[in-house]
C-alpha cells in the first residue's frame, strides 16, 4: 500500500541520476498529461467482492466486457486486474522474491549513498510523506523510498518539464531497463536502490510494467467510453502503487485479514485518489483537451464533451459531480479496512494520505461543484489538524475477519 504525495508540478527526478543513457527518454513530455505524479496508496477491491450495499448504491464497474464479434467474452479492467493481485499476493505468502534476481553489484557504502539519494529525494518534493515513512524500520523506510523515486523518474518522463517529446520508444526504453533492474543489472545509483529492494522483499515486476503502460495509455486516448475503461487508466497510473508497496509496508501479524484482501483495499484507494485527482482537474484537462470522465455517463447526465468545455456549472453538473464523488467516497471505506491491516509502523502515512484526499472531495463540494474555475485545495491548516487526526486512527490495529495465513 503507500503513498506518494503528489504536486502538481512536473519535477526533475532524472537530473538525480548519477548516469543515464542517452536517448528520447530524456527529453521527452507531453503537455496534456492528466496524471499527477503517481501516490502511493493504492487499493481496489475484488470485482465479484465488491459489498452488496455499495454495488446498489453506485456501480463500479461491470464485471464483463461486451461479446466480441466472434462471440468471446472479454474480461472487465477490473478482472485484469485481480490477476495481478493474485499473483501478487501469491508471492508475498510464499516469502518469495523473483527468482531472476540477481546481487545488486557494488559496495555498500554505494548502496547507501542511493538509498540516501532517494530520501533526499522523497525529502524535497513530498515532504508528508518522507516524514510519515521515518517512522518505519530501517530497512522498510529506505525500500518505500526507491519505489517512490522510480515511479517520479517514471511519470517524469511523460510529466516532467524535461520531456516535450515522448515517443513509445522511450517508454520502451525504460521498461527494457526495468527489466534490467529486476535481473540485478541497474543503470544507475537509484535504480540500484531499487534493484537491491526488489531483492529483498517480494516485489513483483509486472505492477511496474503496468505503470508504464499508463504512460503509454496517455499517449493514444483523451477520453474513455465508461468506468471500465477509466478504472484499468486508474490503476495503470496509481493502483499499481499499492501492489510495490505492500510487501514493503508489511501487514501486521497479528492480522486475520488475507493477503488477498489487504491489496484489495490498496487497490481501492489508489482508484479512489486518482478519481479525485481527476474530479479535482477538470478544469485544467479541458484546456488540454482531455476529459477523464466515462463517457456514457455524461451522457445519461444530459451532460457532452462541449459542455466540459465550456466550463458551466449547472443543476446538471452538479448531479454528476454527486455521483462521481460519492463512487470515490465509497472506495475511500473500501480502503480504509485494508489500512487497519498493515504492519503498525506503516499506518500513519497511509491514514494521513487517505484522510488528506477525501478532504479534497469535500473542498470540490464546498466550491460549489466548480472545478472547471476553481481548484479544490487542502489548506495547511486543514492539513495539520488531520496528521494527528490519521496517527490516532493508526493505533487502531487490525480487524478479526478470518484469514490465511500471510508474512508480515
């Protein structure tokens, strides 16, 4: 599960490196990124798991795809999805890391010197965040800070003010040297953090592979059809977060939930903070002619493209807005029972993000429901005030649902 905070502005993460191949990853953006820098925490829950209560209340998603013309049956995001949780999950209850993992060359005082790079790194542009982790162990804190360094340099390369001109073939590019990473051969001094944390805890590839994918998403869609469709974008660029994190976080041992379930939950809150990154930003993606909203429910709203457009707040846009926010809003509860499962030194940043984001829907309410002028915020104030707020709900330890056994 995790976190990483995000701003809004574009940050040079790859100036950081040591050392980084030349080519068209290094230069490379596109102007009408939606994604903000990708946070940790990340939850979702199981497509034929979902609570009856909320599944009356506002549908997620379906649980299959149309037919295709040649009668198959195509699997929802949502199913595609849970693959990778079961194998995700899979991993952490074998205690295993990928077998292709290699040592990670080099000497320690190297390797301290990355690890380091990165808190630095988590330090200046998330500054909740890197706080929250001082509370882990050693270890964990140092392996939350690469992951969350990886995937700024990765979003950087779509996002970052030093990259006008992505090309496919730069995201292919990194993920080669991804693949690279997870063999024990990185590139540089903050993949070899990374390198040196996939090798220790049991960190599957394909969360990482997938973020890239939803870079790769941006460069060939502006809008989605339904829910479906901007669910799988939600986990691309967020989701997969959670399922880095997690076996990094640890789940407490004296939990009696499943491994199943806590990344479930992860999965939730990443849909549920990309969903108010979304809702929140409007706005700022109509003028780049992007719309992060399902399509057909727009239209069953009376509401089109030309109306977001526009910019106008009407009793129409205000309804939808209610519904949207009240979908995020039930994904926020579906993650909060995963958080309560986590290793007890991992709770508090996860609350505070949590609790932060839900604020921001309650700030989107209190303007009105204008996100197309106005910029839903949390202020300081409203900040402090919730740090303490989510260590309280931290101490609060994990549930007695029945489970199978897990590591912690």
């Amino acid at each position: 599960m995790g976190f990483l905070h995000s701003s809004h502005e574009g940050n040079q993460i790859l100036a950081y490196s040591k050392s980084i191949p030349p080519g068209p990853h290094r230069a490379h953006k596109v102007q009408i990124q939606k994604r903000n820098p990708p946070h940790f925490c990340s939850f979702r829950t199981h497509p034929f798991r979902v609570s009856e209560s909320l599944r009356s209340k506002v549908p997620l998603v379906s649980t299959m795809a149309a037919t295709s013309s040649a009668g198959e049956i195509a699997i929802s995001s949502e199913e595609k999805v849970y693959n990778v949780v079961l194998k995700q999950a899979a991993l952490v209850n074998r205690r295993l890391t990928p077998p292709d993992v290699a040592a990670v060359p080099g000497n320690l005082s190297l390797l301290k010197e990355a690890y380091d790079r990165c808190g630095e790194i988590c330090a200046e542009y998330a500054k909740t965040f890197y706080l929250g982790t001082l509370l882990m162990t050693p270890e964990r804190r140092r392996a939350i800070w690469a992951i969350y360094v990886w995937c700024r340099r990765t979003d950087d390369l779509v996002d970052g003010p030093n990259a006008p001109h992505i090309t496919p073939t730069a995201l292919d590019r990194w993920e080669a040297r991804l693949e690279g990473l997870f063999r024990g051969s990185p590139f540089d001094m903050l993949d070899a953090a990374l390198a040196d944390t996939v090798k220790k805890f049991p960190v599957d590839i394909q969360p990482f592979k997938d973020m890239i994918e939803g870079m790769r998403m941006d460069l060939r869609k502006s809008r989605y059809k339904n829910f479906d469709e901007l669910y799988l974008y939600c986990y691309y660029v967020a989701g997969t977060v959670g399922l880095m994190s997690v076996p990094v976080m640890g789940i407490a041992p004296e939990s009696l939930a499943t491994t199943e379930s806590v990344y479930n939950a992860a999965l939730a809150l990443g849909i549920a903070n990309q969903l108010t990154n979304i809702l929140r930003d409007v706005g700022e993606d109509a003028q780049r002619g992007r719309i992060y909203l399902p399509q057909d429910e727009l239209a069953q709203a009376g509401l089109s493209d030309e109306d977001i457009f526009c910019g106008k707040v009407t009793d129409k846009w205000r309804n939808f807005m209610k519904k949207q926010i009240k979908r995020a809003r039930m994904l926020f509860d579906e993650a909060e029972q995963g958080v309560k499962e986590l290793n007890a030194s991992s709770r508090w940043p996860v609350w505070a993000s949590l609790l932060l984001y839900r604020q921001i829907l309650d700030e989107i309410e209190a303007n009105d429901f204008n996100n197309f002028t106005k910029r839903a915020y949390v202020s300081k104030a409203k900040k402090f005030i919730a740090l303490p707020v989510a260590y309280v709900r931290s101490l609060a330890g994990p549930s007695s649902t029945t489970r199978s056994h897990h590591p912690n």
